[in-house]
C-alpha cells in the first residue's frame, strides 16, 4: 500500500504492509533518489537476507 503526501510543502511517499501497518517507511524525492541510484545492492542486500525479513 502506498500513500502520497506532503510534509513541509514537500512531497512524501508512504510504503505500508497494510491499511494498519503501525510503522510505515516514508521517505522524500532526495531519498527516492538516493534508494534508486542503490537499487541493485538493495536488491543484492534482500536476497542474502531472505531468512531474517
């Protein structure tokens, strides 16, 4: 579930498990930005730690 919304004027997303996820990940363009540069060892990072998730 993802949610879009602002937070000083400036645009957030929201990632939720579910409607009732306690602790959504949020995070602004410059994050977004940030995580996309790093896609393939953030994909490498989740594979080697399949068991822990």
């Amino acid at each position: 579930m993802i949610e879009r919304t602002e937070f000083k004027g400036k645009p957030v997303l929201i990632l939720k498990r579910n409607a009732e996820d306690k602790y959504p990940f949020s995070f602004g363009a410059s994050k977004a930005r940030l995580i996309l540069e790093n896609i393939e060892e953030i994909k490498k990072f989740v594979e080697e730690n399949q068991e822990q998730a």
